[in-house]
C-alpha cells in the first residue's frame, strides 16, 4: 500500500480517552502518517501518547479548546504541518477503511482538478463489549454524496443544499486543505455547525469533489459523548436559528458574503441556495406508505441480521462493508 506514505490522518482530540485507545488498535498503519492535535481540558489522552512511540505518530499538546476559535486556531495551525500530499481529518470514536482511502487517493493522483474525494460512509452503533473488545450492530449506509460528484464551484454548492452531505472526513489535498482552514480563520465565525457548512463551501471554491464507489470511513452512531451531541440536548436545532437567533443569522450572512466574493456571485444568489437547505431541513415529510416498502426491500439483509443482535467487531464490520459496496458496484446500484 504504498499510496498510504502520502496520507496524514489529521485527529483532533478534546479528551474521551476511552475511544482513543480503541482507535489507536484499530487505525494505526505503519504506512501511514499520523497528526495529533489535542486541545482537551483534561490529560488522560497526553498520558496516553506517552506511551506510543511511533515516527509515523506525532502528538502536539494544544492549548484547550474552551471556544470553537480556540479550536480554529488549534486546526489552522495543524493543517500547516501536514507534510504529506493528502491529508484526512478523522475523529477518535471512528474507523478508518483503508481499502477505500487507497480508492480515493489514486482518484485524486489521476484528476489535478479534484480537492477532495469520498466514498460512501457508514455507520454503526456500538452494541456491546466482550473480554476482546467492543461489539457493534451491522453498519449501515449513512451518507452517500455521489450526486456531487465532478462538481465545483456555484453549481456544486446549489447542489449541496439540496441534499446536505459534509465533506469533513474527506481526503484532501493538503495545500488545499491549508487554504481551506485559513478562511475558515479569517472568516471568524463561531457556530460549529456553520463552520463545518463553510467548510465544504471552500473545498467547491478550489476545486471539484470526485466521489468513489466505496467507503473509507465508519461513524460510530452513538457515542458516549460528542461536541455535536452535547450541542443539540443544550440547544435548539442550528437549523431552526435561522429564523429567530440573529448571532446565528448574524453568521450566516457573513460567512455567506465571505464565499460569494470568492465564487464572484451576489450574496442573493448564494442566499437564495442556502435557505433551500434551511427549509428543506425544517420541512421534511414522513415518507409516504409506498416509498417505505420500497426502502425496507433495500435493506432487507441489513434489517434482518440487526434483529438477530448480530454483534461485530470492527475487521467484521469492514469486511461486510466492503463486500456491499463490491456488489452495490457490479449491480451499479
């Protein structure tokens, strides 16, 4: 695997130092390169890396990250450390598949006009623990942008809002991706749900997505704790803010000026694209009787193999994924 010497996995931490030790025995290749970028409040994680000594691994202790400024700084200035040509930020409750990273960096290497690509990505729920380690339930398809795939600039954007997909845990060019983090730090926006908008609204700004037929990432589901988790029990939607919060409006429209200048588009028509998202988002319908049979027949195997409690380890859990996209691309569905 010789692709993977050009890859750093760029992981920020803020404490749970409990999923880390699981992803340090699940995601570490000696291929590989590793960034660690920790701006927890507690230590158990720098204890942690105490004990790993590695040269593909680097810990950098941070300042902590008590504001989302803080860990845009923290971002920004490890983004301009990366050394390799690609780069990929992952978090510490995910799993890395690295036959569909090596999809997409040889993508990347046939297409200069490609900043980023993905694959389809999974998710999974831990369903319990046994003397070897953790178990989980059967993974399921979460998020599928292949309706972006070759698109860039204004157009890629109206397309986004159509069908929100993130682009965060893509694979990035790593002088693209450094670009991408300087905006983010000179647009000074706050809210962490309208950064992680903006940042796929940057990654159009430079370049196309390229969207390959497998997956290269597993979400964990339903994690302990997280930043977004925490986020939305303390607050209302973000996507319902829109209409009655002006810091978060307030932000919206700044960040949204800040893109149009670079796509040399009006504000309004920028504007216009992202309330479709706004809505879309806070006017969803139940599907209708038929649509449900038709989505139950889909996943007829997965939904089976979930009510006989099927518990998984990770190697498992890939091996299964990998496996359905392999059909899902000879069948082209």
């Amino acid at each position: 695997m010789s692709e993977m010497s050009n890859i750093t996995f760029l992981l920020p931490l803020y404490d749970r130092s409990y999923y880390t030790k699981t992803w340090l025995k699940h995601n570490i290749l000696p291929e590989c390169n590793y960034y660690i970028a920790d701006g927890g409040m507690g230590n158990e994680n720098e204890d942690l890396f105490k004990n790993v000594s590695l040269e593909n691994v680097t810990y950098v202790r941070y300042p902590k990250d008590k504001t989302s400024h803080d860990f845009i700084k923290k971002m920004h200035h490890a983004a301009n450390q990366i050394k390799t040509k690609y780069v990929m930020v992952v978090d510490n409750d995910d799993f890395i598949n690295f036959d569909g990273i090596i999809q997409c960096i040889n993508y990347l290497e046939k297409d200069s006009r490609a900043v980023c690509a993905g694959g389809v990505l999974y998710g999974f729920q831990q369903s319990n623990s046994t003397s070897e380690g953790f178990r989980y339930d059967l993974p399921l398809k979460a998020t599928d942008n292949y309706t972006l795939h070759n698109l860039s600039k204004f157009k890629a954007i109206v397309q986004l809002f159509k069908n929100y997909g993130y682009l965060w845990y893509s694979i990035f060019r790593s002088e693209e991706h450094k670009k991408i983090w300087e905006d983010i730090k000179t647009c000074n926006i706050s809210n962490l749900f309208l950064i992680e908008i903006l940042h796929a609204e940057l990654a159009f700004c430079y370049g196309k997505y390229a969207h390959v037929k497998s997956n290269h990432y597993i979400r964990l589901k339903n994690p302990i704790t997280s930043c977004a988790t925490t986020l939305s029990l303390n607050d209302k939607p973000h996507t319902r803010k829109v209409y009655n919060d002006d810091e978060y409006t307030s932000e919206l429209i700044h960040m949204s000026k800040y893109v149009a200048n670079k796509l040399n588009v009006s504000l309004e028509e920028l504007l216009s694209e992202t309330m479709c998202y706004y809505n879309i988002q806070n006017n969803k319908k139940s599907p209708t009787g038929v649509f449900k049979i038709y989505a139950l027949l889909l996943r007829l195997h997965e939904i089976i193999l979930r009510k006989l409690h099927v518990g998984l380890s990770i190697r498992q859990c890939i091996s299964y994924i990998n496996i359905i996209c392999r059909m899902r691309g000879v069948l082209r569905i």
